[in-house]
C-alpha cells in the first residue's frame, strides 16, 4: 500500500485531488486521525478538517493522481 501525506487548501484543490481519484479504477482512500473517506466522494472529502495533514492511501499505480498529489504532498 502506497501512503502520501498531502494538505488540500481550497475547494479547487479538493475539486483537482477527487477528478484525479474519481479516474482511478481502484481505491484510493483519504484518513486523518478519526476518519477514513473514499477520496473518490467530494463531500466526502470535504467534510475532513482540511487544516490538518492528510494521508492517501492506494494500492496501485496511476501517474495522473501521482502528477496531481506532487502538487499536494507535504515535505
């Protein structure tokens, strides 16, 4: 399983992040320290405290989510 840790800072990133996990044909899966959301669910996602880091989880390779979480990834 492949983990990044990313920060979402405006809906339009949150809108970027889904479309690119929505083209998965696999699971991707956003978690924070009380929750695990489908990152394929915009409301989802935005229900999570976006102040806070979060951590990606998947299980296999697509380069278009890895091009679009390089944006996002926290150091």
């Amino acid at each position: 399983m492949t983990k990044r840790r990313i920060r979402l800072r405006s809906v339009d990133e949150v809108r970027e992040f889904v479309q690119a996990a929505d083209r998965c044909d696999f699971a991707v899966n956003v978690l924070n320290e009380e929750a695990q959301i489908d990152a394929k669910s915009i409301m989802g996602v935005m229900s999570l405290d976006l102040t806070q880091e979060l951590v990606v989880a998947y299980d296999e390779e697509n380069a278009e989510l890895e091009r679009v979480l390089r944006k996002f990834l926290v150091a």
